[in-house]
C-alpha cells in the first residue's frame, strides 16, 4: 500500500537528502529511500518506508488483515508529530546526522547514565546460614563419635568422619534449599524489583540516546514440523524484528539448519521458500557421515551453532577486504555479500546456505519451540550499551504449552517453580545462570573464547554436553558477568518436554554436563587427577566469589545426590535388615532421610512457595497452594524413579562409555498406551529387568528364607520398596498417553 497525502509530503520536504530515518515518536522510526528503486536495501521487517521522489510512505505487511491497521496507526503518527509536536518535529528534522542520533544537553546526558549496581548480601547471608546449619550437624556428629568411643573405647568409630567430605557434597544443596525456604519465608522480597549486578527486576532506561546495534537472533533447527512449530515461532521472532526496526535498530534471523539436507526433497524445498520468503538468512551442514563429514558432539547443539557461526565468521572475513570507494552503494554491498558467500560455500563441500548470514553486535539464541515478546530488543540493546561487562543477559523463561495434557500440565509448573528460584537467588546476589536459550550473548566476548583447528574457527565447546555451563564459566573467568533479567515478566516462553522419555533424557544429559565439567575420566586420573582444568580453574579463580562457588558445587552435587540414592537404599535394605544390631548409633538410615526429603520437598517447599508468591504479589495464597500440591504425587513419582537414570551417564562419563541423544520432540505424536507399551520395553527393558528382580528379591527375602535372614520390618522395607515402586511407575504412569492421558489437573 502507497500512501501519498500532505502530511507525508510536507515531512518529506523538511528533511535533508543525508537523513535516513524518519522518527516518528519515540518508539517508531520509518526508514527512508530515495526512490522504488532502492528497495534492495529496504529493512523488509520495519514494513514501511517513506519515498522521497514521489513524496510518500510504502507500508506492507505479511497479513493482509492487519495491512490497514497499520497504515492507519503510521498516519496518527504522522499527524502527531506534524500538529501536535510541530516544534520538536522541526528540530528533529532538520538536523543533518550521520547516525541518526538526538542531541542532548550535558543534564541530560549525564540523567541517562545508570547508576552503578550494588551487590546484594542476601545470597551471601544464605550461604553462611547453610554452613552454620552444617557446622551443627557435623559438631553433634563428632560429639557423639566420641561419646561413643568414650562408652566403648571403640576407635573404629572415628573412621566415620572420612565421609564427611562425601556427605557434605550430597547434602550441601539440601541445607542450602532450607535455608532459602527460610529466607523466603521471613526475608526481604524488594531486592526483586531492583537492578544489581546480576539481576534486573526493572528494564533499563536511557534518555541518552545510543545507536541501536544489529542483533542476530539464532536458532538452532533440526526435524521439527514447519507449519506447527518453526512457523510460529519465526513469527514471534519477526514480531520483536519488526518492532525493533520501527524504533531505529536493525535485526535478522539466522537459522542454524542440522535438518535440512535430512528432509524429503519436498520438504527441503518448503522450507527453503519459506526461508526465503520471509527473509530469513539460514546455514545448513551435511549429515553425519556423508562423505566422511563428523556432526562432532553428544548432544550435536553446540557443534551446528559453531559451523553456522564459522561461515558468518569467514565471510565477514572476505567482507573485510573488499576496497569499497568512495561511489559504493547498497547495490554493491549486497553484490559483495553474495560473492563472498558464494566462495566461503565452495570451501566448504556440502555446506547450503542462504540470506543474510551475517551475525551482529548481539546474538538471541533461542531454541525452535520458543516465543519471545515484540519489544525485547531495544531494553536489551539498552543493557548491554550501559553495562560493558555484561556477556550473557539470561531472560526468565515462562512455559509455552502445545497439547496440555496432564503430564506437560506438571511440568510447565516444575518449570515456573524452577524460574522462580533462579529469579530469587540472582536477585539475592548470586551469579545468574545461563540456561542455553532466551538469553542475549555480546558476540564480542564470545569471541574472546574462540580457537582454530584446521581452518575451522569454535567457540562452542563440543565436547561437552552442557556447553552453555561451560561457556558460561569461561566467561565469568575472563571477569565478564552473566546477568539474570525478569522485567519481561514470563513473555519469553519455551516449550517443556512433553514425554516423560524427553524429561529423563534432560535429566540425563544434565548430569552428563556436570560429570565432564567436574571429573576427568577415571582413566587419567592417575596422571592429569580426578579434577578438569576447567573446574580447577573455576574453584581458584578471583573474578568469582566464593559463596557463588559453593551454590554452584552444591547444584552439582544435586545430581549425584539424586544418583546414589538407589544403590544407598540397596545397602541400606541388607544393613538395617541383617545388621541392625550391631550398626553404630552414627548410622543414618535410609528411612530417616526419605522422611525428611519427602517432608521438605513436598510439604514445606510447596508451602513456603506459594506464601513467597503471594509476598510478591504473584498469585493468590490459596490458589498457589492448590498449584503447587495437585503435582506433589506426579513430581515424587518421577524424582523417585529418576535416580538409576542419572547413575548410567554419571559412571558412562567416567568410564568412557559411549553415550548421546537426540532432540527433543517439539510435536506430539497421536498414539495410544497399548502403542506405547512396546516403545516402553525397548527403551527401559534393562532398567526393567534390574528392578523386577529387585522387587521379587526382596518379595523373597521378606518371606521365603529362613527366620533368620528375613527382612520384613516396614522402616527397613519402605525405602527399598518405593524406590523400587517409582522406577516401575514412572516410564508408565507419566507417560502423556498412557490410561491417565484424560485427566486433567
């Protein structure tokens, strides 16, 4: 559509030929072109354009229906800033400006710098409660160690210090976790709705004007279906570009293709057009092993995310030499950019690619399930420009729900649960977390981190599975900060697994990461020691504190907590049960510990949340109570059952087993239990086998031997017996499309 009327010929005709953008408030500014023919160069995602020779404005849209909207809202505009800003209209437009960038006095100037951000005590006051807490356990221990020996003159006793180290490691987070729930309970909540050095509880303001940089939002692709997936998230993204450009930056999208040359050659060439039609710059890489190709990596993410970034790397590379002259115009820009594409595909064989595949000041990686709100990029911009420290901006994520049935019903809210401690704790004062998506990324810094091999240019480690952890550490090393924000209030969504065989898989890979990021393989340990460098650098390192180190050590010792529980409880059952009289007071039982783990997880931390919720004006008291406890029975099902599924990639990691996975399912696959039942067996058939034969164990054991050697007593059965339980029921009973696939809680 091609408006033409006084308003925009009188705009135009105030303006110098050098202007290239029109403000028209201070949130929308329209591009300008010399005529028709310039729209090679046009920022298709601003969608519209004012036109000096024919003295109008070109609006478009991809949505016929919201055409004439648009149009109409850009003339309101227009009218405003003409009659009722006429003054300040004036003193815009007729400025000559090579950036586009407002004058300000030297008060405003120095009104728009942020002031400096503090750091809280509240996470550093938690830590010192949990060593206290600790302190007293260890002492009472000790006191009764030598009680004991004092009684019996039994030294032995003393050897049960030597698991303190072990125990400390396995409990740290659960005494951490109390003494957040504590804090939660009865401490400050303002520390949310402020700025510190990792957390921004309120958007950025500036009324110095910046030049707004380029941002280059990527996403990792694989298989996943084009019209019910990668569709709707391109177009929130196209949403946020739109916006974006409207107030004067520029943005593209930048698809890291591993799917691609996997798909039907029909297939293939939907997406190709899609791409192409919606202007989205895209790399696709071989298949593993054609013509000796490697997809390096477990989980393959951070190995597709360094071979698009190493052909934007090469062509920005050619980009650099070319001599552009004084004449050189946008036409020849893009004639350069093709020809330098063009060359950087024929060094490399089997690479596709297309668009614009150049990457900006600033990276958004996002996953291809995600929605992110429409006015994200400028604050973002914003942060990053008053904050030259700032590597990582870490968005919180709300749950993007596709088939909302029960199973993914739990956990969009372990989801929100999670995102709400993490929230806390970086508002506390702790170092954010870098959850691999919904977050901005300065491409500089991570250029600091950057190696060559063979020609190829990494930044991504692919030898590890939890490549954003890793990442993360290495920068905060090198004294950069990763920031949590939460302003966007739960806009930013990802998808959640929607099989309970995907939420395992997360679990797993999970606890991988932490293995390869913690311990060498058990192989060198005799010549390189139990430690990575990485860790050990980490542990020593100044530009990290230290109570942040220990939050961090006690996330890791979560997974091996969650790990050993099973063959504890197996010990544990034979113990108690054959040799409970001769056991040492010391001697904490499974019993003891399932109580206290159950009552903390299940009744005071539901509790506490939904008190802390209310406090913060999040939702209603008895409303979150109800959320939280209608998920109880499925959460302690899978947690229960989840402990044999992290000790295999715990010990494959140490042992050098071979072991990968897959992407996660986007979509749901219309199915059945009785469907479901074989798929079951063939995944879990050796788990199965191991716990039918726990089970029958102990059926004999509790009524077939001898008096003797029976063990029946409940306190000593029950540990066992719901371990056992949950690890049967879990592949079954949470399965989305099992007999439970109606219920909806």
């Amino acid at each position: 559509m091609q408006m033409t009327n006084k308003i925009t010929k009188n705009i135009l005709k105030s303006i110098l030929p050098s202007i290239k953008q029109i403000p028209l408030d201070d949130r929308t500014q329209i591009q300008v072109l010399q005529s028709h023919s310039d729209v090679h160069s046009i920022r298709r995602h601003q969608f519209a354009a004012f036109i000096l020779e024919t003295g109008s404005m070109l609006v478009w849209s991809d949505d016929a229906s919201t055409l004439v909207p648009f149009a109409e809202e850009l003339e309101k505009k227009m009218v405003n800033l003409v009659w009722k800003e006429k003054r300040m209209a004036k003193d815009l437009l007729t400025k000559d400006k090579e950036k586009n960038t407002l004058n300000f006095t030297e008060q405003e100037l120095e009104a728009g710098v942020e002031p400096k951000r503090g750091e809280p005590y509240m996470a550093s006051i938690c830590v010192a409660m949990t060593f206290a807490v600790m302190a007293v356990f260890y002492g009472t221990e000790v006191h009764e160690v030598m009680l004991q020996i004092k009684a019996e003159g039994n030294y032995m006793s003393i050897g049960i210090i030597l698991y303190f180290p072990l125990l400390f490691f396995f409990s740290s987070f659960f005494a951490y976790l109390i003494c957040c729930l504590i804090l939660q309970l009865i401490g400050p909540i303002s520390q949310l709705n402020i700025n510190s050095k990792y957390y921004s509880g309120q958007a950025p303001v500036l009324k110095q004007h910046h030049d707004l940089p380029h941002i280059t939002v990527q996403c990792p692709v694989y298989k996943e279906d084009l019209e019910q997936v990668l569709a709707i998230t391109m177009q929130s993204v196209g949403e946020a570009i739109k916006t974006y450009e409207l107030q004067g930056g520029t943005a593209s999208l930048l698809v890291c293709e591993d799917g691609l040359q996997l798909l039907s050659p029909a297939e293939k060439q939907r997406r190709i057009a899609y791409y192409k039609m919606q202007g989205i710059g895209w790399v696709a890489r071989p298949p593993h092993g054609k013509d000796g190709f490697v997809r390096a990596g477990k989980f393959k993410k951070a190995s597709n995310l360094n071979y698009t970034l190493d052909v934007a790397h090469r062509v920005e590379a050619k980009l650099e030499e070319v001599n552009r002259h004084d004449e050189w115009s946008d036409i020849l820009e893009v004639q350069e950019y093709e020809r330098c594409l063009q060359e950087v595909l024929q060094d490399t064989p089997g690479c596709e690619a297309d668009g614009n595949v150049r990457v900006g000041e600033f990276i958004l990686l996002i996953d291809a399930d995600t929605r992110i709100p429409a006015d994200c990029f400028v604050d973002a911009a914003t942060e990053f420009y008053l904050s030259p420290e700032l590597a990582i901006l870490q968005h919180t994520n709300d749950a993007f729900q596709v088939v909302n049935n029960f199973w993914e019903d739990c956990m969009a809210h372990f989801t929100r649960f999670v995102t709400t401690a993490m929230m806390w704790s970086c508002a506390n004062g702790d170092v954010a977390p870098f959850v691999g998506h919904n977050a901005f990324l300065r491409w500089s810094a991570i250029q600091e981190l950057g190696w060559e091999i063979d020609g190829r240019n990494y930044w991504w480690s692919e030898e590890h599975v939890s490549e954003d952890f890793e990442l993360s550490l290495k920068l905060q090393n090198l004294g950069y900060v990763v920031r949590m924000a939460s302003y966007n209030n739960g806009e930013f969504k990802e998808g959640v697994s929607l099989t309970v065989y995907d939420e395992i898989n997360r679990w797993q890979k999970y606890s991988y990461g932490i293995s390869e990021l913690m311990w060498n393989p058990l192989r060198v340990w005799l010549f390189k020691g139990p430690f990575t460098p990485l860790f050990r650098q980490f542990f020593l390192s100044k530009q990290i504190r230290g109570f942040s180190k220990f939050t961090m050590l006690a996330y890791m010792g979560t997974y091996y907590a969650i790990a050993s529980w099973w063959p504890l409880a197996f010990i544990n059952y034979f113990i108690l049960g054959w040799y409970n009289v001769k056991i040492t007071a010391l001697y904490q039982s499974a019993f003891k510990i399932l109580i206290s783990t159950l009552m903390t997880f299940n009744v005071f931390q539901p509790v506490v949340n939904a008190i802390f919720r209310f406090r913060t004006r999040k939702g209603n008291l008895f409303l979150s109570l109800w959320e939280n406890f209608k998920y109880i029975t499925l959460l302690c099902i899978f947690f229960g059952g989840l402990s044999m599924f992290l000790t295999v990639p715990l010990l494959a990691h140490l042992f050098e087993i071979p072991i990968s996975w897959g992407s996660t399912s986007k979509t749901l696959e219309n199915s059945h239990f009785l469907k479901e039942m074989p798929m079951i067996w063939r995944r879990y058939k050796w788990y199965y086998l191991v716990w039918i034969t726990m089970a029958l164990a102990m059926i004999i054991i509790g009524t077939a031997v001898p008096a003797q050697w029976r063990i029946n007593d409940l306190l000593t059965v029950l540990p066992m017996a719901w371990m056992v339980a949950c690890h049967l029921l879990s592949p079954l009973v949470l399965n989305p499309q099992s007999f439970l696939s109606e219920l909806h809680i």
